[in-house]
C-alpha cells in the first residue's frame, strides 16, 4: 500500500512538473527537428515519410506505440514519451544507433535539453488534445523470473497464442498476413533478434508489450480480459522469459568480423549438415539497396550470416539467413502472404574477378569487374561477371547452389571454384566478399534487395606460423638475451 | 674503429631505423593516386582505347548521365547488336551500313533512329540526346572512337576501330577527361 | 698527398662546374637529340619568350636499365641539399660565433669558428660536387624539363653563377686571412669578409629557391606555361619568399646541430678534462644556436603551409589532409623526439653548476606539458583504426580526439611546447646565479605572470577561434598566437637580463661535467634533423603530384607516380646514412690535419 | 614515505595507461590501439629521461634492476623474475601471432585531395574558385535564403538522411550497415572544414569519384550528378551548414 501510494506521488509529482511543458516553446524545436519525418502538422507526413518504414507516427491520431500505461488507457506517461523522444541508450546494441532499433527515429538526448523535451512533448500532447493518463503505468516489478520451467510454460503457451503470427520457433514465419490501423503492411518480430526490438530486449520489456499489447497494430494486449486470449500475469511473464530465452547471438553481427574459411579435405558438401560444424558462422547487417537504380526503403531482412569451407580446388558458401515468408510465384499460400506480386527469394555472393585493387563493391566497374554467383529459390543458378550495375554477362564456371527453408530459415549452399590468387602461401589475403538476398513477399526484384558492403574472407591462415611456435621463440630469445646480461653482469664482478 | 665511434654509430643509425620502420610499417601505406594516363591512344593499342572509352563515357561524354539502369535513355550494354535490328527498321532515316557507323552517326545525328519510347515529350521523332561531338561537349574524333570501341566491348563483339581516325593530338582531350575522372 | 686531397677534389668539382655550364649553355645540343618529333605543342613555336610548355610522352625521357631516373635525381638532389645546407649553415654559424668572440672578447670562440670554418672547406668541394652530380643527372634524364625551365630562368643562372663565385672567393680570402686580420680593424674586416661569404651564400639559395618554387607556383607564366618575360614574376612566386626564410633559419639550425655532434663526438673522446671542458662548452653554444633557431622554425612553416594552401586548395589539402596528413603525424612524431632531446641537454646541463639543483625539481613539470603538448600536436585526424574500433566510434570521428587533430590544436600545442622549452632554458640560465638586485621578486612575479598571461592567451585563441569562431578566422588565429609567444619569450628575456645584471654565482660552474648520456640527445638531435630534411624534401616535392611544373608541364615519365610515405621514408633513410657517413669522412679528414690553431 | 624511482616510474606508466584504456572499457568510446601505443612510447620516453636527468636519480632508477643481476643476495628473486619474464614475452608473442585473423587495420584519408577540375552536368568546374551560387543570398535576401535552406531540408530528407542521419551526425538507420561509416556533417571538424566547392564534388562524384586513398571502392555515396540537379546539390549544402550552424570555410579571405 506504501509503495503504491509514493509511486503515485511520484506519478502526481512528475506530472506537475511537465505540466510546465510549453506548447508554444516546443513548436520551433517541433519545426526544426521533428516535421521532417512527422510531417508540418503532426500527421506523418513530412518529406521522408514515404522512405520510412515503420511510417512514422501520425501524432493527429494520439496513438503511441511504445507506452507502459495500461491498454485501456490511450496516454502514454510522460516517461515514455521521454524513451520515445530521447532513446533508450541501455538497449541500443547496434552501433552507433541510439534511438529506437529499427526504426529511424533516433535518440534526440544529445540534441534536445529536458526543457526542450518537455516543450516538445507538451506539443505533441496538444495535436491530438491527449490529457495526462488517468492510469498510472503497469507494474514492471519482475513476478516470474527465467527459470527452465517458467521457459518451458512460456513456450507452450507461446504455441498456442503467439505462433500463427510470429512463427513455430519465433522467427516472424507466421501465417497471418498483418497490417497496422492505417492499412500500412507490417511484418511480425523475428524473435531470434532481440537487437531488431523496437523498445527493449529484456523480459520485462517483453512483458510491458504483452500486457500493453502495440497500439495501432494487430499485436494485442494479453491482459485485456475481453480478448479470446487473455493471459494472467504470471503466464505473460513465462512466455516473455521464453521469448528473451530465443535469443540467436550469432545472427548479431559482430564489429570487424572476419569469415574464417575451414580447410577440409576431400569433397565440400553440396547443402546444409554435420559437415558445416567445422566452421563457424559470421553475421553481417543488410541494408536495403538505395544507391542505384530502383531502391528499396522497406526492408524485411535485418542480417545474413555465413560459414566457408575450402580444399584444394573449391570454395563453398553456407549462407543462412531469417525469411519471413518462403515466396513461391503463384503458390497461394505466399501470395496470401505476399506485399503485393510474389517474387523469387534470392541470395547472390560477390567478390572481385581478380585481386590486387578492390573493385566497386556495386557490382564492379568496367575496368575492375566483379564475379557474382546468383542463386533463386525455383532452383535458378547463375555465375555472373559484372561490369557495372546493369552491364553482366553469365559465365560458366562450374557454381551450384542448393537452398532449403524450414520455420523461417533459409540456407543456401553455394559451391564453386576455388582462386589460385586467393591462396598465396607467403601471405594472408583478405579476399573481400559481399552479399545480397531478396525476400521477394516483399517486393524484391533487380535493384530493389538487400546487401553488404565489402567483407574480408580469410582462407586457412596458420599459414605465418604458428601463434606458438613465435610464443616459443619469444620465450628463448629473451631467456638467451637473460643470460647474456647475466653473464656480462659476473664478469664486471670480477 | 673504436669502441665510442661505434657505439654512436649504432645509436644514430637505431634511431634512423627506428623512424624508417615507424612510417614504413607502423603507419599502414596509403597510396596516392596513380597519375593519369597521358598516352597517345595509338601507342597503348586497344585496351588504351576502351579504358579511355569508359572514361568519356562516363565523364566527357556525359553518355552514363542518362544510359544508366534509371532508364532515361536505353542501356548500351548489347548496342552493337541492337543496332544492327535499328538499321534494318522502317524507322531509321540514317545511311549507316553496319553497327560501328550506326554509332558513330548516332553520336552526331541522334534522331537518325530514336527508339520508341525514348523521344522528346510529344515528338517521339526526336531525340533528347545533344550532338556529342560538338558544343558543351565536344567529342573528339579519337574519343568517338574510343567510346565506340568501349561499347564494342561491352557488347562482346569484336573491337573494329583503331583510334586512328583523326590522327591528332589527342593528349588534350584525355587531360580532360581524366581530370574529372582523376578522382576515380 | 692526403693533404692535398681536398684540394685536388676542388678542382675536379670545378672542371665538372665548367662541364655543367656549358651543357647550360648550350641546352638544345644536349637535349635536342632523339625526342625533338614529340615534343607535340612545343616545337612549332620559336623557342623563347611566346614558347609554352612542352607537353611530353614516356618516349621524351631517356630510358635507363642501371638506375631508376626518379631514384637517381632524387638522391643526388638529396644529397646536395644537405650539403648545401651544411656549408651555407656552418658559414653563418661561424660568423655569429666569431662575432660573439669579439663582443665578448673570448678567445673560445675565434678558436671553435675556425676550426669550423676549415671543415667546412671539404664540405663545400663536396657540395659542389653533389651539385654538378645533381645537374647531369637532371640534364640526363630530364632534359624537356631542364629545357623548359632554363628558356624561363637562364638570367638567373648567370647570377647564379656569379654569386658562386663570389662565394669562393670570399670564403677562401675568409679561411686564408684568419690568422692575419686578427686584430683591431683588420679583424673587423675579416668578420666583414665573412659576412659576404654568407651574402653571397644565401643569394645562391636564394636563386634555387626560386626554381624549386617556380616548379610549385608557377608564375610569370599563362595557362599553358608560356613565359611572359617577367623574369622578377617568375622568381618572385607566392612560394619563394616563404621558402626563402623557412629554408634560411631551418639550414641555422641545422648548421648548429652538426657542429654540435662534433664537438659531442670530441667530447666523448676526449682524455683531458680542458679539452671535454672546451668541447662541452662548443656543444653548448652550437646546441643553443640550433634550438634558437628551431624555435621559430614552426612558424615559418606554417606560412609557407598557408601559402600553399592560398596558391592551391587542392595542393594544401593534398598536403594536410590527403595521402599526406599521417606524414606530418612522422614530422611531428620526430620534431617530438628533438624538442624533449632538446629539452633533457637542458636539464642534463644543470649539473654543470652547484646552483642547478634548484631547479631539478621543475624539471617533471616542464617535461609533463611538453609531453601533453606532444600528445596534441601528435593526434591526427585521420586515425588509425581496426575495424571493431571504427564500429565501436561510429565511424573515423574520434568524439574526444577529434578536435585535437585540428590545425588550431596544434597551432596551441606548438606555441606552448615553445614557451616550455624556453622555460627549460630559462632555468638553465638561472642555475648558477643568485640575484641581487633589490626588486629581483618583483621581476620574476612578473615574469610569471607574462608566462601565465601568454599561455592562457593562447590557448584561448586556440579555443576560441579554433572552433566556436567562424571559420575564416581559424588559420589566421595562428598569427596572434606567435605573437603571444614571441612577446612572452622576449620580454621574459629582457627581464631576465636586467634581474641578473652583476648577479653572483651560486657555486662553481664547471664545463664538462655533464653526463655522457646528455650528449646522445645531440647525436638524436642532428640525426633527427637530417632525416626530417629528407622527408619534407620528399612531401614538398610530392605534392605537385605528376606535375614537373604544377598545373603548367606534366611529368610523362614512368616515375610519374607520387611514391608512399613508407617508400619515401627509406630513401630518405638510406640517404642520410650515407650522408652521415660522408660528413664522418670530412671530420675525419679535417682531423687528420691535426688541430692546427694557435700551434 | 618516498617511493623508489623505479616503483614510481611502473606506477605512473601504468596510471597513464590506465587512464588511456579507460574511454574504452567505461565509455564504449576506444582510443585506438595505434595511437596508444604511440601515446605509450611518448610517456615512457619522457618520463625516463625525467628521471635520467640527474646522475642521482639515474643511479637510483637502474640501482634495483642492477642490483637484481649483480648483487648475489637477490638470486631467489632474480631467478623468479628471469622465469617470468620470458613467459611474459612469450605470452606477448603468442597475442601478437594470433592475430593473424583480424582484418589489417585501415587507413582511409577522410578528407581526400579534390581534382583542380572535375566536369559534370555536362560542363567543366574549377574547384578552386568555385563559390556556392545560392550563398549570396545569405546577404542579399534572407527571405529567399530561408526558402533555399528549407528546400535544401526537404532534399536531404528525401534523399540523405537515410545514412546521414536525422541530427545530421552521420547516423542514420543504416549507417550501421555501411562500411566506411557515412560522414557526420555537425561538429568542428568535417564540414566546417571545407569549402562549399569541396562539399558540391564530393555529392556530385560520390563514393566512385573518390581519389584513391578514399576508398572508392567501399563508399556507399552514390553520385548525385545523376539524381539532383546542380541546384538541388547546391540547396542542400546550404542547408547542411545552417541546420549544424557551421560556416564553410573560405580559403581566399584566409590569406
């Protein structure tokens, strides 16, 4: 009863104090920082608006996503507002990303002052005429803590309500075709990349969503006791206990990462299995394609991660990566699912046709061409010399690719040859290599995908030596030089 | 040689050393530019000519501006073979034979054949592309070969032109060219 | 015969100077053959005032299968440039240290001025000789440009020639007439020989300084390099004047520092405590020379950097932020290493004197902001970095090291490293007097206070116009910032000479007792020094790129390329071991004659 | 109680280290490795020569590492200290050699040399003298410089804040993604630094027109010259430096 009644103080008290937001204050730094995207009168409009995915909020309409008030209460409290405005650094794990992940809004704590934010937030209030909020925000005191069997709850339950949108195993493959309030298309969380969640990764940011539910979207709120499938507390903590626990760290990509090709012996493997083991998988960001030609500003796919194995003569990719959808043209059930016409999924693998000075990383240049192989999920295979964006001629080398996709992972094998030049024995190349995949549910076709810039493929290495056997010539070395001084020291004795 | 000399002696020369591998190792090498090519085009031959050829198609030439992938003007990436359908089409009102004079006129005349789709706003007869061997632009008899031998290669066909046409100086003109192309 | 060595090597050098003259001469004879049909724009003009520059293909320049022509000149050109540094240097050394025997009526002096002034007699047949060295192997494998710049230049080489002459008669009237002139009048007029000598030397670099420049900043020429007839236009280019004065007080210094390592080498060699006495003594005083003439050397610099700038963004940024900006992370790298070597002979030389004690415990301070102002004039803008760190920054902006890479930065960096320095000296100077007269702690209160006043002075000039002022501003903040410093120097030296008028020795002040170690800080010094000409040679020539003459005549060759710092960094290396090893030869040589004064 | 030299020379080289490490370790901010160590060799030059100044003090700084050798009462700990010593270069090594799959450490000159000339939109510039047409207006007519800035606004949110960033600090949402790590545009030393002509090549010529220690091979900047019109580049470099309240810089008035 005594905690209720200081937080509430503490609730009253904070309220007051921004009750000192000025609306007229928070118009010029409204004007200055936030029309471009939001648009001149708060509706969402604003020049960029139509690159942005999400959209960016429509302030006319009140409805704020990221709020820890209760779902039957409209008005985010003014901490929230705060998170929204200023960032929430503790969960940003994306580099130099401080404002809400995966989105483009960013965290404006190094721009805009407490009375700034208070000024702004009281503006926005007054576009949509939202009062203060009535109900103080949801209780986040952690009741469940992770523990095997609070997962093994959360999981069944998860089963049963959460899966038809975020899939079997969490990874956004669900069967349910989403849309926000406005009609924009919205695709479920990949649950396996806490570092792609909007507001915190942690369980009781998990927990806040569920019992707060995504106003505006079509994720509900579990706590409401109208909806078919409302959840008690307890069981909305086991299942975000369990979403916490589907965590893949490998799909974050590393800083600097370098993919390390295994040496094997014999012949590579043709698809995904026991053999790939040996290496280890490296992740790397994708962005959209927005240089050249027909851009792409709606995204599906976050990362792609890849293993690399070699012999003598041949290189092979295990390319894996999280596909909402598997996009089959004309199947039904892909274009239920499908933004707009289905289009083949697709993965290509890039690297320079000759070393020595790195070419373009957009598909190379006349004089510095790249090699692509190309691989689409009706089986279509292709190795591809490229000049310049539009200017490819297929070439037959010898590529294969084979591709699955089970529970919203695919992997593709590509397997091809093996580059003298990427092997020197007097020294360690770094071979750049680079990657691109299209989700085509998504609209994805030609220029509209996804990529990565250059990256550096090492082969074998080893190859300066062991780090042991320098460990040990150090260790002589010194001893030797030990001695010498020793021995020098005696005979100045005597 | 005694003992003091050579003790200073190995003292400056560690400190030479010392400098040396710092800005030769330690440092990692950047390299400058390489300076451009001032060849007289005969003299490198047919590579020289393509190499020069991308760069006024790029630069001088203007030509990537709008045959790009945003498809303002038709991509020339198989041009020698189109050219030789455009020759044959009803449309054209060109005297070109064969694909290499096809071109060359084009770059002079380019409403000899306009492709459909590709014409002036509401004259689909006329070209939008400037006369590039004269005014702003201003192509030299050599770099109208040179582009010319680029799109041969670009088309896989054989290179036919010689880059002899003009048979002057054409030093002046890939100056030009590789100076706003030096950046590249 | 060994005594006649240098002798008969003067002769040689100058049988090769009347070869290289009459290739001068008569250019077109030497220059004309096999590359006359593609000289393409030039040869159709008369040769002469209308003529613009040639431009050249690979075929103008004569092939070579035993040296890389580029390799070639650069090393001679190298070669002779230290050299001439060191005999333009020594000269004017030598008079300022015979001038101060006469003021000072110190017979030391007279003695230490002529046993340089004979050493450098080698040197100058040497220099000579690297310079006719230098002339063929340009005329070999650039004649075009040779050509060119000698259809500008050929009054000036006359006057070259001119002052080279007059320059060997002074110098030789200078060495001979030592023993006789002097006293009274005729010593005077010795000094006044002297003073020619050193005229006419500076005229000489003067007038190469204009060709190098020329090369830089072309002027007095149209767009395509065609003279205009203004020969003064053309020696008088935005870079002459600047190059002028920062190679002048830069050969000052350097001249300082070799005749320092030569009496640190005596020093250590010597057996009698009078002779390490007087050797210590003339490392002293050369090392003084040379740090008083480094001090101002960073501004000159500086101007001929916003000169080049002025002339061209794209050579200055070429220079300062393009391939080159971590070259000037080397210089200041190595510039560090002078100043804190500079600083601990300093320190090193209070133990000559009982008073010196006093003053050790200032020394960690002194050294704590050199070593702070080092930090900031070290950090550059362009890092290096691995990739997690980039990914971990957010890019290659460093949020707290970034605005230390800045030219403001280290503007303020430089300005308060000097007036540390000088602060050690100070203290030095100091180490053995007690003051008597009665308002003593009313002049070093104010001393202080001029320090401090100076030092928060720049470091708000810094601050201010460095990065909240508008930009236009930035470099020119610089200017006030020497001001400050130059005022603080001299007006704490004013005071100081008036505190310590007839001011009583401490305790014994003893020449030679100092560390062996001090004396390495000498040898770093010099080599320092030699090896830092080198590279500046290498990034001053490096930034006109492929240009012979900058945006006026193309360099075709083969060697066309701007070679890296790394490349550049060895041959500078090699070079100045071999110079090093050629000046141990002239001491040597000298040696060998036996220390002839006053026997 | 006074320390000995030798215990004050290891505690100061360390508290400096330290102090280096820490932006690293508590801020996410690393000061390079590279610069470190050069900051390291620095430090320890100074602080030794320090300490040598005097022959005192020399005597007093070597005495125990002399004595570690010569004098026979400290075998025990001589003994363990050449054990250790050994191990701890090998460890050393061990590092260093294991490293050999980490990608080499890059050097990328930011602000690259510009060409004296550069042709686009199908006519030659002269970087060196040219000026910004629209910046005249600054003076002449502020109303229309603000409607110049605004439409600058909306261009680069149509076109660059993707990469560059809402607050224009070079990052946008997906910068993360991009490797070199697009320009911040605020703050003293990047744009504040250049001149508008500089500015108007690098947008027009982009990643590919990059000198070669640019890295034109890595930059995701496309070449504007084919998508925004000379004004349009124009407008919105007036508007980079007003959003960030820079100037640009102006070499001639610097002489």
């Amino acid at each position: 009863m005594r905690t209720v009644f200081i937080f509430i103080s503490i609730l009253l008290f904070s309220a007051t104090a921004f009750a000192s937001g000025d609306v007229e204050q928070g118009k010029p730094v409204y004007e200055k920082y936030c029309r471009q995207c939001h648009g001149k009168d708060g509706a969402g409009d604003g020049p960029a608006a139509q690159y942005l995915n999400p959209p960016p909020r429509d302030f006319t309409l009140g409805i704020y996503k990221w709020k820890t008030t209760p779902f039957d209460e409209l008005s985010p409290s003014d901490e929230d507002f705060i998170k929204m405005i200023k960032g929430w650094p503790a969960h940003n794990t994306v580099p130099g990303w401080d404002g809400l992940n995966g989105t483009s809004m960013p965290g404006w704590a190094d721009v805009l002052g407490d009375n700034d934010t208070k000024d702004v937030i009281a503006y926005l209030k007054g576009l949509s005429g939202l009062e203060a909020p009535e109900k103080p925000p949801i209780d986040l005191k952690v009741k469940v803590a992770p523990s095997k069997e609070s997962i093994a709850r959360g999981k069944k339950i998860f089963g049963d309500v959460c899966s038809e949108c975020h899939g079997d195993e969490g990874r956004g493959d669900g069967r349910k075709k989403l849309k926000d309030d406005l009609g924009a298309r919205t695709w479920p969380r990949d649950l396996t990349k806490p570092w792609t969640f909007r507001a915190g990764s942690a369980p009781v940011d998990i927990y806040a969503r569920l019992t707060v539910g995504i106003p505006g979207t079509q994720m509900p709120s579990f706590a409401d006791p109208q909806s078919k499938k409302t959840l008690s507390d307890d069981e909305r903590w086991d299942v975000a206990n369990y979403v916490a626990s589907l965590d893949a760290p490998y799909k974050k990509p590393g800083e600097g990462a370098v993919i390390k090709a295994v040496k094997v012996d014999g012949p590579l493997p043709d698809s995904p299995g026991a053999e790939w083991d040996k290496a280890a998988f490296e992740s790397f960001y994708l962005v959209p394609q927005i240089i050249e030609g027909e851009r792409l500003f709606t995204p599906t796919l976050a990362s792609v991660s890849v293993k690399t194995l070699f012999n003598d003569d041949e290189i092979a990719f295990l390319i894996e990566w999280d596909d909402p959808t598997d996009s089959v043209p004309g199947d039904a059930s892909a274009v239920d699912l499908s933004d707009g016409e289905v289009f083949k999924d697709g993965a290509a693998v890039e690297f320079p046709s000759s070393m020595g000075e790195k070419p373009y990383f957009g598909m190379g240049s006349a004089s510095k061409p790249v090699d692509i192989w190309f691989w689409q999920n009706d089986g279509t295979v292709r190795a591809i010399k490229a000049k310049g964006a539009s200017i490819v001629q297929d070439v037959s080398n010898g590529v294969s690719a084979r591709g699955m996709y089970e529970k919203g992972t695919r992997q593709v094998v590509f397997k091809g040859p093996l580059k003298r030049e990427w092997r020197e024995e007097d020294a360690q190349r770094f071979v750049p290599v680079a990657f691109a995949l299209w989700d085509g549910s998504n609209g994805e076709k030609g220029g509209r995908h996804t990529m990565t810039g250059w990256n550096s493929l090492v082969l074998g290495g080893g190859e300066g030596g062991s780090p042991y056997a320098w460990a040990a010539g150090a260790v002589v070395v010194v001893f030797i030089l030990e001695l010498l001084w020793l021995r020098g020291a005696r005979r100045k004795d005597k | 040689m005694n003992k003091r000399f050579l003790k200073v002696a190995a003292f400056s020369v560690a400190i030479i050393a010392a400098y040396t591998l710092f800005s030769s190792l330690y440092v990692p090498p950047m390299k400058p530019e390489e300076p451009p090519s001032l060849e007289a085009v005969h003299a490198v031959g047919v590579e020289g000519l393509i190499s020069l050829g991308e760069k006024v198609f790029k630069g001088k030439g203007a030509c990537a501006l709008c045959h790009n992938a945003a498809g303002r003007a038709p991509l020339l990436d198989n041009i020698m073979e189109a050219a030789n359908t455009r020759i044959a089409s009803i449309d054209y009102h060109g005297s070109a034979k064969t694909a290499e004079e096809y071109i060359r006129e084009s770059l002079a005349s380019p409403s000899a054949y306009v492709v459909p789709g590709y014409g002036m706003a509401g004259d689909e007869l006329t070209s939008p592309m400037p006369d590039v061997t004269t005014g702003a632009i201003g192509l030299s008899a050599q770099e109208v070969d040179s582009v010319i031998a680029y799109l041969q290669r670009l088309s896989g066909v054989d290179v036919t032109v010689t880059g002899e046409a003009g048979g002057i100086d054409v030093s002046g003109a890939i100056e030009a060219t590789t100076d706003s192309e030096g950046a590249r | 015969m060994r005594k006649h060595i240098p002798g008969l090597l003067r002769v040689f050098a100058l049988l090769l100077v009347i070869l290289a003259c009459s290739q001068t001469f008569l250019p077109s004879a030497f220059a004309g053959e096999g590359a006359g049909s593609s000289v393409i724009s030039g040869e159709a003009a008369p040769a002469g005032a209308e003529s613009s520059a040639p431009r050249l293909t690979k075929d103008d320049y004569p092939a070579s299968s035993v040296v890389r022509p580029r390799v070639a000149v650069w090393m001679a050109a190298q070669m002779h440039l230290w050299f001439a540094a060191f005999v333009l240097a020594v000269p004017i050394f030598v008079v300022i240290i015979e001038a101060i025997g006469i003021v000072k009526k110190d017979e030391r002096y007279d003695r230490m001025a002529y046993e340089f002034i004979r050493v450098s007699m080698t040197a100058y047949t040497l220099t000579a000789v690297t310079g006719v060295l230098f002339t063929v192997v340009l005329f070999a494998f650039y004649p075009h440009l040779m050509k060119y710049l000698l259809s500008i230049f050929k009054p000036t080489v006359f006057l070259y020639f001119l002052f080279f002459i007059l320059e060997n008669a002074a110098l030789i009237l200078y060495f001979r007439l030592w023993k006789r002139l002097k006293t009274g009048a005729g010593k005077i007029a010795h000094l006044c020989i002297g003073i020619a000598l050193n005229l006419a030397g500076t005229a000489i670099m003067f007038v190469a300084n204009a060709w190098v420049t020329f090369m830089m900043s072309p002027a007095g020429v149209d767009i395509k390099g065609a003279f205009q007839g203004d020969i003064w236009a053309a020696v008088h280019n935005n870079l002459w004047n600047p190059m002028n004065l920062h190679r002048f007080i830069a050969n000052i210094a350097y001249g300082g520092s070799i005749v320092g390592s030569y009496a640190a080498y005596r020093f250590l060699s010597s057996t009698t405590e009078e002779e390490k006495a007087h050797y210590d003594w003339m490392g002293y005083t050369a090392n003084l020379v040379s740090i008083g003439a480094l001090l101002p050397l960073p501004f000159a610099g500086y101007w001929l950097t916003a000169e080049i700038y002025a002339y061209s963004q794209q050579m200055g940024i070429t220079l300062m932020g393009g391939v080159f900006a971590w070259l000037f992370i080397i210089q200041a790298v190595i510039i560090g290493a002078l100043f804190l070597a500079a600083n601990y002979y300093l320190w090193c030389g209070l133990s000559r004197s009982e008073g010196g004690r006093r003053y050790t415990p200032y020394i960690k301070y002194i050294a704590f902001m050199v070593a702070v102002s080092f930090i900031v004039w070290f950090t550059p803008h362009t890092l290096i970095l691995k990739p997690w760190e980039a990914s971990a920054l957010g890019g290659q902006y460093h949020p707290y090291l970034g605005p230390l890479g800045l030219m403001p930065a280290k503007n303020t960096a430089v300005n308060i490293m000097l007036l540390f320095t000088f602060l050690s000296f100070l203290f030095y100077r100091r180490a053995n007097r007690v003051a008597v007269v009665s308002w003593a702690p009313y002049g070093k209160a104010a001393q202080a206070a001029i320090f401090s006043a100076a030092i928060l002075n720049i470091v708000f000039l810094g601050v201010y116009y460095g990065y909240f002022a508008n930009t236009v501003y930035k470099v020119a903040s610089s200017v006030p910032q020497v001001a400050t410093t130059l005022f603080a120097i001299i007006a704490c030296l004013v005071i100081e000479f008036f505190i310590y008028r007839g001011a009583k020795e401490a305790g014994v002040y003893r020449w030679g007792r100092m560390p062996e170690r001090s004396q390495y800080a000498i040898f770093l010094i010099t080599v320092s020094f030699t090896w830092l000409m080198g590279l500046m040679g290498y990034v001053r020539a490096a930034i006109r790129q492929h240009w012979h003459v900058f945006s006026v005549m193309r360099d075709a060759s083969a060697d066309a390329f701007t070679p890296t710092i790394g490349y550049a960094a060895n041959v500078v290396s090699v070079g100045t071991i071999i110079f090093m090893a050629l000046v141990v030869f002239i001491f040597w040589l000298s040696g060998r004659k036996g220390a002839d004064f006053g026997e | 109680m006074r320390l000995p030299k030798l215990a004050q020379f290891i505690i100061i080289v360390g508290v400096i280290y330290g102090l280096l490490k820490t932006p690293g370790i508590f801020l996410g901010k690393p000061i390079p490795e590279s610069l470190i160590f050069m900051y390291m060799v620095l430090i320890v030059a100074t602080v030794l020569l320090v300490m040598t100044s005097t022959d005192e003090s020399t005597e007093e700084l070597f005495r125990p590492i002399r004595a570690l050798v010569e004098d026979p009462k400290k075998a025990f700990v001589r003994n363990i200290v050449f054990a250790v010593t050994p191990l701890i270069a090998g460890y050393i090594a061990y590092g260093l050699a294991s490293r050999g799959g980490e990608p080499p450490a890059e050097l990328r000159s930011i602000h690259p040399a510009p060409p004296s000339r550069m042709s686009a939109y199908g006519r030659p510039y002269d970087i060196a003298t040219l000026e910004n047409p629209l910046r005249r207006t600054e003076k002449e007519d502020a109303e229309l410089f603000r409607s110049y800035v605004a439409e600058g606004a909306e261009i680069y949110f149509k076109n660059c804040f993707f990469c560059h960033g809402d607050k224009l600090d070079g990052r946008g949402h997906y910068a993360h993604g991009l490797s070199p790590r697009p320009l911040p545009f605020k703050g003293k030393d990047t744009i504040a630094q250049l001149s508008e002509s500089y500015v108007f090549w690098r947008v027009v010529k982009g990643g590919p027109g990059l000198p070669a220690e640019g890295g034109p091979a890595n930059s995701s900047m496309p070449a504007w010259e084919g998508k925004l019109t000379e004004e349009e580049v124009w407008k919105v470099i007036l508007f980079l430096y007003d959003f960030t309240g820079n100037r640009p810089r102006e070499w001639a008035r610097e002489k």
